[in-house]
C-alpha cells in the first residue's frame, strides 16, 4: 500500500498502480526529475528503480559536473 501523497498523484495521471521494483520486489522509489535544489516541484515524482546514487553520478552535459559535485559546491565551509 502507498503511503505518499505524491506517489498517490501520481497514481492518478498516469492511471496505473506505482511500480514494484523488481530487484527488491518492493514499490520503486520516488525519485524528482527535477532537483528540488535546482526548484524541483516536491509533489512531482517518477518512479526510480536501482541504486540511488547512480542517477547522480551522470555529468550534466553543460558543465560535465555531476550532481554530487554540484551539491557539494552549495555546502559551506569553514571559513564561512
């Protein structure tokens, strides 16, 4: 049974039941396809399946830096 609003949603626009991971055999994670960080909208989710990190490790085409290098910029240092 879900229990997120936002995996309810999108239950809805997409008219079918949220997936089941395969490898694990329980639902797939919500994933934003848009970073929140970056004005992802919280309530939009797709379903992700496999691990976590690897979504993360692609090079945006732009910069060529990856999501953790972009995030660990955001983070203050020390010195701040």
């Amino acid at each position: 049974m879900l229990t997120t609003k936002t995996q309810r949603r999108w239950e809805q626009r997409n008219g079918e039941p949220w997936p089941i991971d395969p490898v694990t055999g329980k639902f797939a994670r919500a994933s934003h396809p848009r970073p929140l960080a970056d004005g992802g909208d919280p309530m939009f989710v797709e379903p992700a399946f496999g691990d976590p990190n690897t979504e993360h490790m692609i090079p945006d085409p732009v910069t060529g830096e990856t999501d953790q290098q972009r995030f660990g910029k955001r983070r203050k240092t020390t010195n701040e």
